[in-house]
C-alpha cells in the first residue's frame, strides 16, 4: 500500500499507478477498506510542523517562546497527546475542548481558554481543572474570574485581549479598524488601558501579559510586524504610566496554508525569523525588556495534513450551463465553501493520470443548493464510484462539521508508521442517542 514519492501541492502527496497517494498510502485502497467519507491526517507532517515553529521560536525569539496549538481548527483526543509528546502548549475555546485536552492527558497549566462569552460555569469548570490562563475580553469576564478565583482562593493567571487595529491584507494600521469586533479591548479609545490598570489592581488577578490576534491565511510577515509594533508601544505606555512590565505576548495565528496552486509558497522557520528580528530590533532601539512571545498556530499545523475522499453518487450536465458531480458529503463534513467562498484543490483521486478536461461544479448530497465543495473545477471525467480528493482539509473542516439532515460525521484515520483510528465514523445510533420519546 505504501507508494513512491512525486511532487504535487505538497510534498505528502504522491501517485502510484493511477492512484492518489498521501502520507505514503494509496487513497483509493483506503476508500476501498474504510468507506467514504474518509479524512485522512498525516501525523509526520503534524509532528513536523509543531516542531518546526517550537524550535525557531526558540531559536530566534529565545526567552522562553512557545507556539499554542489553536484547538478550533482540529480538536480530538489524539491531537493534545501529539502536542504533549512534541511539547507545545495549547489554547482552547470551550469546555468541550478543555475536556477533550484533558481526557488526553494534556497538562492544563499550557493550556490558555479564549472567548468572549465565558459563562460562570466555565470558569470555575477551568479553575478547578487547573487552567493555565485566561484570555480575557471584557471587564465582566475580569470581574468574574476575580470573584470565582477568590471563591476558589486561588490567585488566576490571565492575559487581556487586546485590539491592535491592523487590516492584514493592507498592511495598514487603521485607526477605527477592529474597534467594533466582538473580541477583545481596543487601543485607540484609551480602553485596553483602562482594563489593564483595572486588571493590575484586581487581588485575585495576575495579570501575566497581553494577547492580540490579526487574522489567518497571511502569508506576507508585515502585518505581524506592524502588530508588534503597535502591541509593544502599547507595552511601553502601560509600563510608563502604570508601572506593569508584562512578561509574555502573544501574537495570535495566521499563517497562511496553499490551498491552491496560486497560493504562495512560504517557511514558517523563516517568517519567524524575520518577526523575531523586527521585533529583537524594535526592543533594543527603544530600550524595551522583550516580553516572552507565544503564537497561535493552529491551522497551518494541520491543513495541509489533512486530506478527504469521498465517492462520486451521480454525474448531471444541464448543457449551456453547468455540469455537477455529486458525492456522498458535503457541508456537513466541509461547510467552508458555503460559509467563506473558500478555495480548494479538487482531484480524481483513482484517475491521476488522466486529463483533467471535465469541467465541473463538486456538489454535496445534502438537501441545501448550497451544498457545494467546490465550483468550476477541472478533472477527468468521472462516473459514480470514482473517488475524489479535497486536499488541506485538516483545519476547520471536521471541528466545523454537523450532523445536519442526520449525516454522519466520518471517520477520521491517523496515518503513520500504522493506521490508526483518531476519530470513528459515526453510527445512526450516535446520531440520536441524545434524542428522548415524547410523553
């Protein structure tokens, strides 16, 4: 089943024969034995990046920096015993995902708990469940965690969100961007400064440091460095006006995955070199103590080790319009397309070798028009029982997915020097087992 290498979107992927390959194994053998839909993971590829941003974060940031798994783009058992073994941190967003890092093991003291809307419950769930940090939004939930802490008579560790104003696709630091999103405090109303004096003052709050996220898919390093700039001056003027030095910063996630072949090509190793520098420099010249960095680097730790092929059901051209290829998957298992317009690379995955002449829209068996993978997609001609590949759907496919018109959600494999299970198929009976019979 193992098969040789050839270079195509990314470098886990290969073809024997006529066949797809990822991660070393025949895709269309897998449909064969597992069923489809089938998501596949590559775990060398996940243990190759997680390594790749701890080590040049250590390397080139030093002071203790460390990347956080961002849980949202792929939370499962499997994937907080990976980033134990390989040593990052985490950050989390519900208590579904802090359980599921704590039924793996994880050690919750690195793991950091983001959202706007902590309830009351939350927290003392995390609190008593020894949680690392709190990312924290707004004075209420400041309020909260103090109060629950004291109840709980510990002193809490928390990082304030704050809202640098930066557009990552202009490169512009706009000064009423971001002032209306739901997450975080902004600078340019004087807030961030206000909740941090608060924070300070707070007996059951330690306040550790400051956290600001710009955005994903960016694949250009200015943005990241105009953050910088603008979170470290922020840093300057707390220290000068209220006396607090903090001791870490984190600069969120974004980096930008290819999805496509016109997306480009870039290091993380080198990216991060580069903010390191900028940032090193930006110190030094304004006689700055450099907090420890920490960075969020969820999806471009699994989107492009993840893979899904399904099974083609039908094939319907309506000449002078359009021709559709249905699947037996969707929105369910990828609602990206329908949310984001999100491009994808789509291949036949049992007919690599043949010419891509078919042009064609990839539709979802779902009862929603807009139940669509993919539009004006070039492969070869296919007829039902063919397999079709989705590549990078590691991130924001399977935590996005839902069981809506009763779909199962599918089985998800581990690859590596074996085939493991990291996520089972659903089963009708998973599907309504929380359902009760009306009296």
């Amino acid at each position: 089943m193992y098969c040789k290498e050839v270079n195509l979107l990314h470098d886990n992927l290969s073809i024997e024969g006529n066949n797809l390959c990822f991660a070393g194994y025949d895709t269309v053998e897998l449909a064969k034995i597992y069923g489809t839909p089938l998501m596949l993971l590559d775990e060398q590829r996940i243990r190759s990046t997680m390594r790749t941003y701890k080590n040049a974060m250590e390397k080139y940031f030093g002071n203790g920096a460390r990347p956080l798994y961002a849980s949202k783009a792929l939370s499962f058992v499997g994937i907080y015993q990976i980033a134990k073994e390989e040593g990052i941190c985490t950050d989390i967003v519900s208590l579904g995902e802090l359980y599921t890092a704590k039924k793996a093991g994880f050690p919750l003291e690195n793991a950091f708990f983001h959202g706007n809307c902590k309830t009351d419950f939350d927290i003392e769930y995390a609190i008593e469940n020894g949680i690392g940090y709190f990312i924290v939004d707004t004075y209420d939930e400041l309020y909260a965690i103090d109060r629950i802490a004291r109840e709980k008579g510990v002193s809490q560790k928390i990082l304030l969100r704050i809202t640098p104003g930066i557009d990552p696709h202009t490169h512009v630091a706009i000064s009423t961007g971001k002032v209306d999103s739901k997450f975080g405090t902004a600078i340019e109303t004087g807030q961030a400064l206000e909740i941090t004096e608060k924070a300070i003052s707070l007996h059951n709050i330690s306040l550790e440091g400051f956290h600001c996220h710009i955005g994903s898919q960016i694949f250009e390093i200015e943005p990241f460095c105009d953050a910088a700039d603008i979170m470290l001056s922020f840093i300057d003027n707390v220290k000068s006006t209220l006396g607090y030095t903090p001791k870490l910063l984190n600069l969120g996630g974004g980096f930008g995955v290819r999805y496509v072949e016109s997306d480009p090509v870039i290091s993380y190793e080198e990216n991060i070199k580069k903010i390191a520098e900028h940032i090193n420099s930006y110190c030094e010249k304004n006689q700055l103590h450099k907090p420890v960095i920490l960075m969020e680097p969820g999806r471009s730790i699994v989107a492009d080790s993840g893979m899904t092929i399904y099974t083609v059901g039908s094939v319907k051209e309506i000449p002078g319009y359009k021709n559709y290829v249905a699947i037996d998957g969707g929105m369910s298992d990828n609602p990206r397309y329908a949310l984001y317009n999100s491009s994808y690379t789509v291949l036949c995955a049992n007919k690599m070798n043949e010419d891509p002449t078919y042009n064609c829209t990839i539709a979802g068996r779902l009862c929603e028009s807009g139940d669509l993978i993919q539009e004006n997609v070039s492969i070869p001609p296919v007829v039902r029982g063919d397999n079709i590949a989705v590549l990078v759907t590691g991130a924001y496919n399977y935590s996005m997915s839902s069981n809506y018109n009763r779909i199962n959600r599918p089985l998800v494999l581990m690859l590596g020097d074996k085939i493991r299970v990291a996520i089972n198929r659903e089963k009708f009976e998973d599907v309504s087992r929380l359902d009760e019979f009306l009296d």
